[in-house]
C-alpha cells in the first residue's frame, strides 16, 4: 500500500493520490466542465429533435420537451432522400478510410523500416504538405478528376483522398517502436515484406490503426466542400452532409427547427457508434504515444 499523499495506480486512465488534495478537485472540476461544455451542443442538437416547432421558437429557451416526440425524423425522409444519402456517406467515408489505412501503413513500414537514399527528404517533403490549405489543392485536383471523367462521381469523390500524409506520419511513427529483430526473423523464415507488414507489424500498430480510422472516417464523412465540388449538382450523389443543406433552406421563419435536428441527429450517429466501437482502441494509442521514450 502506497504511503499517505504518495500517486497509487488504479484501474483507467489516471493515478489518483490517495489523499486527493485541493488540486486535484480543481483539475477534477475543470474536466467536468470541458466535458459538459463539450457534450452540450451534441445533447441540445437531440432534444431541439424531439420538440415541437413552437418549443423551438419560445423564448427563453424550453429546455425539455414537454411531450418528446419522434415526428421530426419522420418528416426529413419527405425532404431529403435520407436512405441515399446516407449510403452515399457510408461509401465515401469506408472506402475512403480503407485506402488510408492501407496506404499508410504501406508508406509508413517503408520510411520506419528501410533505408534508401533521400529517405528523409521525402519524408520532410511528406510532411510539408499536411501544412497546405485544402483550398490550395481544390481546384488542381478538380482539374485532374474532370481530365480523368470522374467529375460528378462518387469515384471522383473518393480517389484524391486514399492516400493521407497525415496517415503516413503516424504510421511511421508507431512502426518505428516495432522490435528490428521481430522483423529480420520474419525475413530469414522466408516471409515477404507484406506479410511481414499486415500480418506482424499491422497487429501490434493496432491502437493507431484505429485511431487513424476514426480521424479519417470522421474526416470524410463530414467532408463538404470537395464532394459539392465534385458532385456538380447531382443531387443522387450527395452525401447526408450536403443533403442537410436542403433542411437549412426549408427551414423557413424557424418554423422546422426540430426538423433541421433530427436531420443532423441522423448525420452524426454513424460517426458516433464507430467511436464507441474503436474508443479503447483510440485511447490506447493515446497512452502508447505518451508513453514512448
């Protein structure tokens, strides 16, 4: 048993003293209000979904519904093609974070792994071009879809984004903590480098195989001005993002607020689950990163 005042592991996240002193209350508090304060625009949006439109409009604002009702979702389907557009999302976000993964984990293994001349040019090359303005890129990359015929496509949508610096740095940076011997082992027993890759060195960059899942789906799924760009109007195409525009403009006087958040309600819940899923994953990845030497 650890001495009075000295840290002692418990179970989760943090170390807890074992006679919690005032600081301790007060960094307890700050994170319950960056949590409340964090959580309350997600909570707001769901409850302004289950109001009618005169709670909406009343001032002060109601915060409970008085009779929470499920109409407002029901209604969305009429304005939007909520079905399409959500699978619409699900194709650009899944496909769009498998290429990242595995052009990542690809391009990752190569500059943590091997050695070749202009190694770290091109890595510091790689790096400098997370710090360009997505805007900068916009127009270029529209040029070389429509060049292709791919404009006006979920495909057009999808092919600039398989490959993420971002993705690549991180990668190569878990992969650089895997044991060299783990490695030339596998090399004398015969395996290739991408057995080596997927089937040792992928299992033990798990925690940042996730997390980097649920920044990119997260990412693209979101994603509004490249696929609006892309898509030209072809409202079939849409993701749920860009339908949701359509709730904003039918939203007249107010009147269909609780329709506008049932609407983003529908949005945000597939980035939300993947979370819950990969949330242990993503916090390992956390504590293996800060733990590194």
């Amino acid at each position: 048993m650890s001495a009075a005042g000295e840290w002692r592991p418990r179970r989760g996240l943090f170390f807890f003293r074992s006679r919690p002193t005032s600081g301790d209350y007060v960094v307890a508090t700050l994170m319950l209000v960056v949590a409340v304060a964090s959580a309350f625009p997600l909570v707001w949006m769901v409850l302004s979904s289950l109001k009618t439109p005169a709670e909406t409009m009343q001032v002060p604002p109601v915060w409970l519904p008085e009779s929470p009702g499920l109409e407002a979702f029901g209604k969305v389907s009429g304005v939007i093609n909520v079905g399409r557009s959500m699978l619409n999302s699900a194709v650009i976000a899944a496909i769009t974070t498998a290429g990242i993964i595995v052009t990542s984990l690809m391009a990752g293994y190569a500059f943590a792994k091997h050695r070749f001349h202009g190694r770290n040019a091109l890595f510091a090359l790689l790096i400098a071009t997370m710090f360009l303005p997505p805007i900068v890129t916009l127009i270029p990359l529209y040029r070389m879809i429509g060049t292709i015929g791919l404009d006006g496509s979920l495909a057009g949508v999808v092919l600039p984004n398989l490959a993420n610096a971002f993705g690549i740095f991180l990668m190569r940076q878990f992969i650089a903590g895997v044991p060299d011997d783990l490695i030339d082992a596998a090399r004398m027993d015969g395996a290739s480098e991408m057995r080596i890759l997927f089937v040792i060195v992928a299992p033990l960059v798990t925690p940042a195989v996730a997390a980097l899942a649920l920044f990119a789906f997260v990412y693209h799924w979101n994603s509004y001005l490249w696929p609006l760009t892309v898509l030209q109007g072809n409202a079939d195409q849409y993701p749920i993002v860009i339908s949701l525009s359509r709730l904003l403009s039918y939203n007249r006087g107010a009147m269909n607020t609780n329709l506008v958040m049932a609407g983003a309600t529908l949005a945000v819940l597939p980035p939300l689950v993947l979370f819950v899923f990969l949330q242990r994953f993503f916090v390992d990845s956390i504590v293996s990163s800060g733990v590194k030497g």
